[in-house]
C-alpha cells in the first residue's frame, strides 16, 4: 500500500506541477524543475496517505 500511493502522488503532484509551470509560462526546462519538485511533495504527501489508511 505504501508504495502505491507514493506511486499515485509522485504521479499527481508532477504533472500537476508541469501542467503549473505551463500556465506560467515557463519553457520545458522550467516545467521540468516544477515537475521535480511537485514529485517529492507527492511522495511525500503519499507516504502520509498510506500512514493514514494503514493504521
């Protein structure tokens, strides 16, 4: 379970933040960076997740 909604939140959090960095205007090194960082809050928010629904 854990690595599942890791997986799932890595996946969310990056294309959410490229999809950011687009609607700013950045260029594809510029999405690329946001898209780093929306992936470690979405492992990290994915790891609480499975604490959560774990126990």
């Amino acid at each position: 379970m854990n690595k599942l909604c890791i997986f799932a939140g890595t996946t969310a959090a990056g294309y959410a933040f490229w999809w950011l960095g687009g609607l700013l205007g950045f260029e594809f090194f510029g999405c690329f960076l946001l898209s780093g960082v929306g992936s470690v809050i979405g492992v990290w928010a994915g790891w609480k997740v499975a604490q959560k629904l774990g126990g």
